[in-house]
C-alpha cells in the first residue's frame, strides 16, 4: 500500500473496508445468541448480551431471565454498546477522511486513536461479562463461551490493530504522497 500511495485506486479503501467487517463483527455480536451455550446434550442453556435461557430437558420449554436486572450485565452491554458506537463513527469518519482528494493525516491519526477508545470500551465489556456470569449464575452441564462472543472479541482485536495501521499511516506520509525520490541500487560498471 505504501508503494504505490493511497491513491492507488485498489489500496485506499482497505482500512475502511477492514473497519467495516469490523462493524458486521459487532452487529453479529450483539444480536447473537451464541454468547454462551450448553457444550454437550442436552443443550439445556443458551444465553446472549442481554438474556439467560435455559430448559429442564431435551423437549422443555426455554424459559428466559434478562441479564439487564443485574448491575454487571448493564455494564457488560453498555460497555461493549459504547466500543461498538464508537467503531460505527470511526467508520463514518474513515469513509470521509479517505474519500477527500488531499488527505488529512492528523485527521486520520485521531481516528486511530479513537479506535484504542473504542477497543478499551469493548474489551472491558468481554471482560465482565464472563467472569460474573460464571461466578453469579448458576450454570447446569459442561458450558463454553461460543460464536457470538468470539465474533466480539475478534471486533475488539480488529480495532486494536486498525488502531495501530490508523496512527502509523502518518509516519509515511511523503511515501504515501510521492513525495520521496526513489531510490536505485543499480549501479554501473
């Protein structure tokens, strides 16, 4: 991507493009509700961000508790609500900064840094969540952490290292912009 500039029409839309599956990562997240699920049969729990459900046996109805009567599920759910709200204005602001004919490199550092915000915000989200639901539910069968939560943390790890592309790409700006002469290792006889 340095080598041929953020002009280069195939390059100057990846870091967007990235922040945007980041984006479909937190949806799937939130409204999934594979955050926690009974591992073997009978599957007798399942529970989301926002609720418990669990059945007697194989054939029983679910019945549903909602995590949003306890302290810790509100902060899990706001906590991981902020970092994703924060994701879906990076994105925004990336679909401006990289739309714009003459870049804005400090413009596109502050998105980088927002992203850290957003990632300390959806990680201390995934954080509370598992540990006081398995110390403060009582949880029947062998149960394990599952795809909704993993969807979570992979949006948490992507905006960490968008982070990360976002506040470099400032430190190449004269390569960016071709501003740097090139440079031939070619030498004559």
């Amino acid at each position: 991507m340095v080598k041929y500039g953020l002009d280069y029409t195939r390059c100057r839309w990846i870091l967007p493009l990235l922040l945007g599956i980041g984006v479909i990562f937190g949806i799937i997240a939130l409204a999934g509700r594979g955050w926690l699920e009974s591992q073997t049969l009978p599957y007798v729990q399942q529970a989301s961000l926002w609720q418990n459900c669990r059945r007697a046996d194989q054939g029983g109805e679910w019945s549903c508790e909602s995590l949003m009567d306890y302290a810790w599920g509100r902060a899990a759910a706001a906590t991981y609500l902020v970092g994703f709200l924060l994701l879906v204005i990076c994105f925004a602001l990336a679909i401006i900064a990289f739309a714009i004919d003459t870049l804005r490199f400090n413009f596109i550092r502050g998105i980088g840094g927002l992203l850290f915000v957003a990632a300390v915000f959806s990680v201390m989200g995934l954080v509370i969540y598992p540990v006081k639901f398995s110390s403060e539910i009582e949880m029947t069968g062998i149960n394990m952490f599952s795809w909704a939560y993993g969807f979570g943390w992979t949006t948490a790890i992507m905006e960490i290292c968008l982070g990360f592309f976002f506040c470099c790409l400032p430190n190449y700006e004269d390569q960016i912009l071709g501003n740097v002469k090139p440079t031939y290792f070619y030498s004559s006889p």
